[in-house]
C-alpha cells in the first residue's frame, strides 16, 4: 500500500459552535487527493490543506456527468473516542458506482485509511453537540480534458469533511413528502442504483416545485408506470402497514442505502416483521383508507431515521400516525444514534474506531 503523505495546513480555521451547525456548509482543515492516470494507476495518495481545485475547463465531468459519490458519518462517543459507522459498506458501494460510471476500481483499505488519517488530523473538527457528526462525502471526478463522450482517462478521488447538525430542520419530528407523480428519477438499467451527481440533478425539478408548499422531499414513483414506490429524494422509506413493515425491493433503481440495510438487520433481530417487495402508491393508499397504516419513515446516512407524518399524493393528503413520530421510528433512531456515538452495546460490530 503507498504510503500517504501529509502536507499540514499552516493556516488552521476557526470552528463553529455545535448548536450553530447547518448541514454541508462548513469545511475542515484538510483533505485527501489521490491521482489515477490510465497506465499508471491510482498514485501518489495525499492530505493537503483544504484548498479549490484547479481543472481545465474541458474537463470531463464538467460536460459529461462521469462523477460518482458517497457520504458517511464519524461521531464522538462518551469517551472522546471517535467512531465512524459501517465505513467498508460505503467504500464497496463506491466501488459499484464506479463500475457503473467506468470509473477505475478504488483499493477500499487504502481508501478507509486515508479516511481514518483525515479525520485524525482533523479530530478536533468532530462536534460532540447532540445530533451533530462530522460528514465524510468521497467522490471521484473524471479530470482529463476532452470534448468526447468517452471515459476518462485520469481521475481524482478527493475526500471532504464537513461539521453537521440535522439534515432536516425538524430533526426526528416528523416531514411532510409529496408524491411525484409527473418527472422520475431513474429507471432500471440506467443509473439509479449508483451514486451519482446526475441522479440528484434530475431530481432538483421536482424537490423545488414541493418545498413551497411545505414539503421536505418528494416521494419517487417508478420510471415506466409511475405506479410503483422508489425512494424519497435522499432517503429509502419504508411503512408499517397492519404490523408488517415494508420496504420497496431493490429493482436496479433504487439506491442501496447503508442505513437501509443496517434498519432491516435490526427489525430482523428485533423480530418484527419486515418484508422487501414491490409496494405501489395505490396499495399504500388503500392502506390508510382501511385504517392499516401505522407509520412511515425513511432512512439514510444524513438523516438516520425521519418519520413521515403526512404524504401529499394528487388531491389525497395521508396524515399518518396523527403526524406524530411512530414507535419503530423512535426506536430505530435511539438505537441507531447510541450505536453510532457509543452510548450502546455494538453487537454487530458495525463500528470502526477512528485511531
């Protein structure tokens, strides 16, 4: 494994108060560059002092959209310890992204090493306020400069950190998501299942219609019949309905979330009843009609748990659970959050100490 090297800023930032954090405004120190030229590799892996990038204007990415991303979290515990959650997860689905983008393969231990450095050197950045983290976001850029549709030929993997408060301003009170019934988002076979920066640019339309009426996201229906539910702008979702809990299957357009994943583990090991299946707006629908649907939630790195107190779909506006937070949301949230800041037992060994 090359060996990183570090370049120390000698120009240190002042660093906000915890009770003052907005999200993704506010950047640390440092970060990490790492170089990948075709015939050559990923090279010459680095932390520098956070500074702009210089890229010539005819730069792929900036035409072509050849970029892909991830975000995790790193948190304080009781100790002063600083732990990140499920890390490797991240950096496999990178890698996924990346495949799909034809993007060359990372080396996932070099790049959860270099993450571990960053965020050593820039430790005194991790807020310990509660529901603050200190947020990773990765991404790799496509840099070579070239009016062709064609991959690139170099790249950049470039590590960011970012102090953060609740991605929602209501935190773990429950948001208002409309259904969006007119644009998609992705379909399968196209690139929904990976994490890329043309996802959420198809997905600005629609968020911008809803927020003025007060909604925190939208809530996307498949690409072809705009019948079935996907996810919601940043997050996986999932209802209980008659005490089943349902999440949409993952159909090659739906993201594969972290957080996703490590709620149905949980509701598994707590033996409710959670089922991964094709779910339409119609069935859900029918649901509150009949009394039978009992909660609402989504899931993601950014905002952990967020229950859903109302769904806006056409003329039909579903309150659900009184638009009050749901018992199983409460419970994932507590669960997730003491795991994540090591106020609990970790028994499935989902965090990583950051040394």
């Amino acid at each position: 494994m090359e060996e990183i090297r570090v370049e120390q800023s000698q120009s240190l930032k002042p660093k906000p108060q915890g009770d003052q954090l907005e999200f993704g405004r506010v950047f640390t120190d440092h970060m990490f560059i790492m170089d990948y030229t075709m015939g050559k590799g990923w090279h010459d892996p680095r932390i520098v002092p956070y500074q702009p990038l210089v890229l010539d204007p005819a730069a792929i990415v900036f035409h072509y959209g050849q970029t892909v991303f991830e975000g995790l979290k790193a948190y304080e515990t009781p100790d002063g310890k600083v732990r990140m959650f499920r890390p490797e997860k991240n950096m496999q689905r990178l890698n996924r992204s990346n495949d799909r983008l034809c993007i060359p393969a990372i080396d996932e231990e070099l790049a959860l090493t270099a993450v571990k450095k960053l965020i050593s050197i820039d430790k005194e950045w991790v807020p310990n306020a509660e529901g603050t983290s200190l947020y990773i976001r990765p991404f790799v850029i496509s840099i070579e400069p070239y009016l062709g549709v064609a991959p690139s030929k170099r790249y950049q993997f470039i590590v960011i950190l970012s102090p953060v408060g609740a991605y929602y301003k209501e935190g773990i009170n429950p948001v208002k998501i409309a259904v969006e019934n007119e644009y998609v988002r992705a379909v399968a076979g196209g690139t929904g299942e990976a994490k890329t920066a043309g996802n959420y640019a198809s997905s600005l339309k629609a968020q911008e219609l809803v927020s003025g009426q007060g909604y925190a996201q939208v809530l996307w229906l498949d690409g072809v019949k705009k019948k079935y539910i996907e996810e919601v702008g940043s997050m996986n979702v999932f209802f209980k309905i008659n005490g089943e809990i349902v999440t949409p299957e993952l159909n090659g357009s739906i993201l594969e979330g972290v957080t996703r994943n490590s709620v149905i583990h949980l509701l598994k090991y707590w033996d409710y009843p959670v089922t991964e299946r094709r779910i339409s707006m119609e069935e859900i629908f029918q649901a509150y009609k009949d009394g039978q649907l009992e909660e609402a939630f989504g899931s993601g790195t950014a905002a952990v748990i967020s229950p859903i107190g109302e769904l806006s779909w056409g003329e039909a506006k579903l309150v659900i659970n009184n638009g009050e937070t749901g018992q199983i949301s409460k419970k994932l949230y507590d669960t997730l959050t003491n795991i994540q800041t090591g106020k609990t037992d970790d028994p499935f060994n989902w965090t990583v100490e950051v040394e």
